[in-house]
C-alpha cells in the first residue's frame, strides 16, 4: 500500500478527523436510544462518517484506477444523503417531530429533483464540471436554509436553531476557504484548502449535535427522565 504526500496527505487525515467525529457523535446518540428522533440524527452522521473514510482513501490512497473512480464516483452521492438526511432530521425537529414520514417523502422527493438536475446542468457525473455545479448549488440551497432559519429562530423562538445557524455559518467560511486552491498553510504537516474545510467540517459536525440535544423534545425527555429518578 503507498500513501501520498502532503498535502494530500494531510487532507486524508482530516477526512479521517470527520469521520472519528462522526463515529463520536453517532455513539453519544445512540446513548439516547429512547429518543426515536436521534435516530434520523444518527443516520447523518453515519453517512458522514462513510463519506470521511472514502475521502480519506482517495487523498490518502494510491489507489488502482478502477476503485478510485469508484469512489470520487460515490464520494457527490453520499454527500448528497448526508444533507438529506440532515434536512429531513432537522425539518422533524422543527415541526415537534409532527407528520415526519410526509416530510421525509417530500425532502426525499425535492433532493432528487436537484441531484437529476445537477446531472443535466453538467457535463458528466463526477466530473470537475459536476462537482462545481453541486458546490454552487448547496451553496444557494445553504443560503435560503440559513434565511429561514434565522427567521424561525426569532419568529417562533426556537433558540436551539442558533447552533444550526452557527454551523451553517461555518460551513460557509469553511467552502469559501475552500474554493482558495492556492491555499497553504502550514501547522505541523501542509494544509491545503480542504484540509481547512475538513477541520471546520468536523467543528460543524459538533454545533449540530448540540442543537439537536437543545431541542424541545428532547428537553422533555430529560425533564421526564429527571423526574423519574426523583
């Protein structure tokens, strides 16, 4: 097996940073099994944690030809279920975990819609053309979300939302650094801009956990818990 060099290097153990991040998260939510929405929440981060791992075998990897196709060909694919599963997880959350399998069928539906279009507007999936449209698009998409949810935060009070908008925000800083291809930093090893990305990816990854664990029904479970145990 050979491994590359910085700073390819470098953005493979990053990749690797997301998914132990992932994995951690997953394991806290699954501590708090009784809730039936940290399942839709551990889900995304289960995708995420894939998605880390094949990133890190294609920077970190020299792979043979075929496999590494294979994998930038599923890296957009699973990226994609993430922010599914992560718009269905948070959309439950905000409507109290109301009408969640209708949600989840119309987010599902919408999600497709945009990855069909994605490959009509490019030149052929996983090609560079692809990957800047999907950035684009998130992009947009990432922008109406973050409108909405500052408007909800305030509206109906919902201050658990703020983590989410401070993620969001991140993610932001993190694509626009992202997009720096002459990027180079160095801290112990060369970082390059994904490597930068990786590390506000993960920072983000944490925000979300904790706007999860604020929302209202959880809460209730832990009042509820308490007073059990009193």
């Amino acid at each position: 097996m050979i491994f590359s060099e910085p700073p390819e290097l470098t953005t493979a153990i990053t990749d690797l940073l997301v998914t132990l991040v992932a994995l951690a998260l997953l394991l806290l939510l699954a501590c708090y099994r009784a809730e039936r929405g940290g399942r839709r929440w551990m889900l995304m981060y289960a995708l995420v944690a894939v998605c880390g791992l094949a990133g890190a075998l294609v920077h970190g990897v020299l792979l043979p030809p075929a496999l590494e196709s294979l994998l930038w060909r599923l890296l957009p694919l699973l990226f994609c279920l993430a922010a599914l599963a992560y718009a269905v997880a948070l959309i439950c959350e905000i409507n109290d975990r109301r009408h969640c399998r209708r949600i989840a069928l119309i987010t599902t539906l919408c999600f497709t819609a945009g990855f069909a279009a994605l490959l009509l507007f490019s030149d052929g999936y996983a090609t560079k053309n692809y990957y800047q449209v999907l950035i684009v698009a998130m992009a947009v998409v990432g922008v109406v979300v973050l409108l909405l949810l500052i408007l909800l935060a305030i509206r109906n009070r919902r201050w658990e939302l703020w983590y989410h908008i401070a993620g969001l925000l991140v993610l932001a800083a993190g694509g626009f650094l992202g997009a720096q291809k002459d990027l180079l930093i160095f801290i112990v090893w060369l970082f390059d801009a994904n490597s930068v990305f990786h590390v506000l990816f993960a920072f983000v990854l944490v925000l979300f956990y904790l706007g999860y664990r604020q929302t209202p029904a959880v809460r209730r479970l832990r009042r509820q818990r308490s007073e059990r145990e009193q």
